[in-house]
C-alpha cells in the first residue's frame, strides 16, 4: 500500500511504535484547528452553533468512523469518553434483557470496561452479576442466563484478537445483546459491524485513528434498534427537542438519542480533518501492511534480542495491530528505548508494547527500532536508575 508519511507532523529522528495509545498529529488538523478557532469561534461567535454547522458534527463525523467499522450512515454518533459510552450501551443492553442478570467479560478486557460495569451493577441493586472469565473461555461462557456479553475485540496488552463474527453468533443463539469495544480496532484492522449484527459498538479516536489526546468517543447502535434502546444518561442533546427546555425527556429519534452533553468542537475539528487521512485507503491492504511490520519485528526482536518473550499471539490472524513482548525489567527497558526515539508504552506487569500502522512506518522503521532495542538489552542500558523510577502515564 501506499504510505502516508507526509500527512503526519513526526518529530526527526523518532521511531514511533505508539500509535495504540496515541495517534501521531496530522498535519491538516493544525490548520484547521487553528482556522475554526479564528473564522468560526472568533469571527462568529455563538453563531458557529448554526452557521459552522457545530451542532450537526457529532453526526457528521459519526458517519466518517462509521465508513471505517463498517457501519450503515445514521448509526454511529460522536461525544464523550469512551466509559461514558460503554455505561450508555451496558445500560442499554440490561433494559432490553430484564429477566436476565448477568454481564459477561472477560479478564483480557480493558479495565475501565468493567468498572463501568462493576458500578452500574451498584446502581442497580437488582441481584445482577459481572462475570468474567479468560479470554479462551469467552465461547463457553455464553448461555441463555447472559444478558450481555461486553468484550474489546482487540486485547490491549497483548494484541489477541477475538472473533467477533464468531462470538456475536453465539451471543445471539443464547439470546444475549453483544457489545464491542473497538478501541484497538478502528482505524486498525477491516471491522463490519452491519455484517456481524451486533447491537452496541463503542470506541476511542485517539489511537489509530489520530483524533489527537482526549479525541472524542463513538457509539454505534444497528439500525433496527436505534428507535427503541433507553439511553441511560438522558442528557439533554439526545432530547428530542433540546431548544424546547422541557421538563420531561423525551429521546430524539435514532442515534441521535445517545448524545449526552455539549460535543467538544474543538476536538471534533481535529478529528475530522484527522479523518482525511482514510481517503482512499483499503482496509484489507492496510491490515496486510500491518501484519507485514508485525511480523518482521517478530522475526528480528526473536532473532536478535533472546532476553524478550513474545507475549502476543504467534498467529497473526489472532492479533491486532500491536506486538507485546515481556520482560521482566519491561517499564525501564521502554523508557531507555524512548530516550533514543523508539517511542512505544509499558503495560503492567511485564508488557513492552509496540503499535504497528503502516501509515507512517515501513520496514526500515522496524529494522531501525530492532537495533536499538538489541542495543538497549545486550548493553543493560535499562539498568540505569534514570529509566527505572515510574512516571504518572506508562
């Protein structure tokens, strides 16, 4: 495929392999940042509500990621964090199941996936349960007492990848409402939601799809369902008529009922002039150009640097578009690599995670960083009290 190196503002002489926690800044968000900020938001004002069309970007940028996940126009809305989203869904899919208790996850699932779960069952109080399971036991897990199956497609530390077309079958023949977390998967790797029939998708933008740090969250709710599902944050832009000031909620029609608050048009400027990048890019080319760079990375790190284990799964159809590696000294090894530019990120315990998108590396890339990873390991460069004192993000 062709890359796109020169739609990106990367700093000289850095390699970056983080691209699964923090999308790099595309070029043309600056500008356009910095254009709404001074023609809309300066020049107009209160205006830009209406005349900028702010109040209609949620929608509108909603319908860009939709393209990437494979989800029909009209599904997919933008607006508030990733939790936030994931609580709406949950909260959702019980109400739809109210003979059933239980949520089911799994322990490779992000964390705050399942706090949120933990503290809507503290809400509740109505005898339900969070159920979770190893990722393996996912499929057996399923029975007709589930209400909800609540899983990251993509498995943060490790990059295992679940199959959704797979486990959304067997949710739906036990009778239980499926929701994905895509946040290691949009902009990552070929996903179609329309295809596989799930109720509920949520999802980042900061990551692969470069929306920028705190980029706005999406959901997605199928099409047949999006009149009926009761939004458990009633906020007041998923009203029907917001600018009427009733009293009582009355939800707006499809996925515009699960918007909540005010939408960050900030935020949502820089990711959709973010989203320009996937003009024209082919989702299957791109996944094949990822597992390309994985599995060099793979044949070289194993090859080169004994110390490290590979904690991803060796199947690349069973992983994402990251490659984990442990070891045991992980966190101080990584912030020695990021001190000579190989930008990647540490996951507790063990994990030194690398992010893959072919998008701004290339082969070249991936031999470089082996290099300094072989340098930092077969000198001990980790070793150094400098690395080793834990900052506040890992």
């Amino acid at each position: 495929m062709v890359l796109r190196k020169e739609f990106f503002d990367l700093p000289d002489g850095v390699i970056y392999l983080d691209g699964n926690s923090l999308g790099p800044l595309p070029k043309a968000a600056q500008g356009r940042v910095a254009a709404m900020m001074q023609d809309e938001w300066g020049a107009q004002l209160i205006k830009g509500w209406n005349s900028a069309g702010w109040m209609a970007q949620p929608s509108r940028v909603g319908d860009l990621v939709g393209g990437l996940i494979g989800a029909p126009a009209g599904t997919v809305v933008m607006g508030d964090t990733l939790s936030i989203k994931v609580y709406q869904a949950l909260a959702a899919a019980l109400k739809m199941r109210p003979k059933r208790k239980i949520i089911l996850s799994d322990s490779g699932n992000f964390p705050t996936d399942l706090y949120m779960a933990q503290g809507l069952i503290q809400m509740l109080e109505g005898g339900y349960e969070l159920r979770v399971v190893e990722p393996e036991a996912v499929a057996e897990a399923i029975d007709d007492s589930i209400a909800a199956v609540l899983l990251t497609q993509v498995d943060y530390r490790t990059g295992r990848l679940h199959d959704m077309p797979m486990i959304t079958e067997l949710a739906h023949s036990a009778g239980a409402v499926m929701i994905w977390d895509l946040a290691h998967s949009a902009g990552a790797l070929p996903v179609d939601l329309g295809g596989c029939a799930c109720e509920f998708a949520v999802g980042c933008t900061y990551k692969y799809l470069n929306g920028g740090p705190g980029a706005p969250a999406f959901i997605y709710v199928r099409k047949d369902l999006a009149d009926h599902v009761e939004p458990a944050l009633a906020g007041w832009l998923g009203h029907d008529a917001p600018f009427a000031f009733d009293l009582d909620y009355r939800p707006a029609p499809g996925i515009e009922r699960m918007r909540v608050g005010t939408p960050p048009v900030i935020q949502l400027t820089a990711l959709e002039a973010a989203l320009e990048v996937w003009h024209d890019i082919d989702m299957q080319a791109l996944r094949a150009a990822s597992i390309d760079l994985q599995e060099l990375f793979i044949r070289e790190v194993e090859a080169r640097v004994p110390q490290l284990t590979l904690a991803s799964p060796r199947d690349s159809a069973r992983r994402g578009s990251q490659v984990s590696f442990a070891f045991e000294h992980g966190y101080a090894a990584m912030q020695a690599l990021i001190s000579r530019g190989v930008i990647g990120d540490f996951r507790a315990p063990d994990i030194m995670r690398f992010g893959f998108t072919p998008l701004y590396l290339d082969d070249a890339d991936v031999v470089a960083a082996v290099d300094h990873i072989e340098a930092v390991m077969t000198g001990r460069l980790w070793d150094d009290p400098a690395f080793t004192t834990r900052q506040r993000v890992t």
